[in-house]
C-alpha cells in the first residue's frame, strides 16, 4: 500500500471513508503516533482519491448517490482487478465443489493426495511414492482444493479471500501462488503423515496465510497488512480446541488439524523471510 496522507487523530473522517467505499478506492486507516494516515491500494487511484480528497477538505458534499455509476463500472475494475489471482483460486474451488455434486467419487478419486480405487468390494489405496512414480504430481496440492460441505467451503473461501486479497494487493499475484501451493502442500504432507488419505480443503492454506499476514503487519507496520488481534485468538483458539477431546461431541471432530497446524508453521516462516527482507530494505 501507499502512503497518501496523514490526519490529525481527533479528525471525524467517517464521510470521507464512506465516499471512498462508495468509489471503490481501495484504502485503509491506520494509527501512527498521534495521527491518522491513509493508506491507497492501487496506484492507478491515485488521482480519484485525490480529488475526493480536496472536496472532502473544502467541506464539498460528498453524495454517495451521486457516486454509485462508478461503482457499477464493472467487476473487472472492482474485486477482481484489486485480487485476481484470489478470486480465480475461489473460483476453482467452487468449480471442484460444483464437480464433485455431478460426478461424485470421480472428482474425489482424482485429487486425492495418493490414488484409490475400488477392488471387489474394498478400497484400494495407494502410496505417496505410487503418486511421484506415476508422476501425478498435482495430487500433492489438489486435496486443497475438495470441499464436503456448503459450510466447509463457504468459511475456507471467507478466510482465503479476507487474507489472500492482502498479500495479493500488496505483493502481487505471484507471491500469493506461492504462499497458496507452497502451504497446500506442507499441509497436505502433514494430515498424510497421520496415515491418512481421503482429506481436503483449504484450511491448511488459509491458517498459512494467517500466519504469513500476521507477521507481516507485525514486523512491518508500514507494509499495509492488517489483521485484528482478536481474529488471530480466535483462529488459533478454534485450531487448538479441534485438537482436543470437547470438540468430537459437538460435530467437530473430524477435522485436518494436522493440516491446519503445517499449514501455520509454513506460513509463519513464509511470513518471518519476507517481513525480514522488507526491514532489510526499509533500514
């Protein structure tokens, strides 16, 4: 994110951040000793916030009304043009989601980490070295992309476009692909280590993204990432009482927490090497 302007605290900027919602400016406020700055995502914005701005300080009504034919510009200069590569990442798995209600155990079959089949009556399992063999390398990744349930899809997808949106707008489309496989398949290696196969989902990658989030707007308060203390407990909580015993009799006891807890540690690294070569570069 870029810096653009910074306030008195005690300023009342409520119109003004409505106005720039209303324009689909991307944008946060954050604290800095005893003032107020303003942070702009998108570079080519540039000259839209800054014109609201000056009517915002000449005291100009801001009709938002008057501000909603941009808004309906276009998706592709909306959600998509400010995180691309997240909203394609949602896209697929909604995609498998979709599959997977056609074809069923077809989809399944093919993404698991390792093969299965059906032999007589039994299933037929293979190994991780039955995958690198037959060179189906994309089993490593794919399981993060099956979902076995609305709910768990629609939170995976909350949580992936929530951080993954950050890391995107502020490091670029490449960056977030690496974080998103190179989690998937830590993780994915963690919950096939416990001895099993048929597990999915993107939660290993969103606590990876978390993790990497976190650090960044931790070590760097400058970079433009932000996440609330209270969602990082909450997060972390969540993953330490699915590991317990009190979670089975609630529903909640089939759950990859060996995957979650890969996919954090991934992301904590991730998050540690690149938040050191930004304090590199700003010192």
């Amino acid at each position: 994110m870029y810096k653009v302007l910074m306030l008195p605290r005690d300023t009342d900027i409520r119109k003004l951040r409505q106005a720039l919602w209303a324009q689909r400016i991307g944008h946060r406020f954050t604290e800095e000793d005893d003032a107020q700055v303003l942070w702009l995502a998108d570079p080519r914005q540039h000259d839209d916030l800054m014109q609201l701005i000056e009517r915002w300080q000449r005291g100009d009504p801001l009709d938002v009304a008057q501000e909603q034919p941009r808004r309906s510009q276009g998706w592709r200069q909306g959600l998509l043009a400010e995180a691309p590569m997240a909203a394609g990442l949602i896209a697929v798995c909604l995609a498998v989601f979709g599959l997977m209600a056609v074809l069923g155990d077809l989809v399944i079959a093919a993404m698991t980490i390792t093969p299965i089949g059906v032999v007589g009556n039994s299933l037929s399992v293979g190994t991780l070295g039955d995958t690198l063999s037959s060179g189906q390398l994309w089993r490593l990744v794919s399981p993060a992309f099956l979902h076995f349930g609305w709910t768990h899809l629609i939170f995976n997808m909350l949580w992936l476009w929530y951080f993954g949106r950050q890391v995107e707008a502020l490091q670029g489309s490449l960056r977030l692909l690496g974080v998103v496989f190179g989690s998937a398949l830590v993780s994915n290696l963690a919950q096939y280590a416990t001895g099993t196969v048929l597990f999915g989902g993107m939660s290993g990658v969103d606590y990876a993204l978390l993790g990497y989030v976190w650090l960044m707007a931790w070590r760097v308060p400058r970079s433009g990432f932000f996440v609330p203390q209270m969602l990082v407990v909450f997060m972390l909580g969540w993953m330490v009482f699915t590991m317990t015993d009190f979670a089975e009799p609630i529903g909640f006891g089939n759950v990859a927490n060996e995957a979650h807890l890969g996919g954090l540690l991934i992301g904590l690294l991730m998050g540690w090497v690149a938040s050191s070569r930004s304090r590199r570069r700003i010192s």
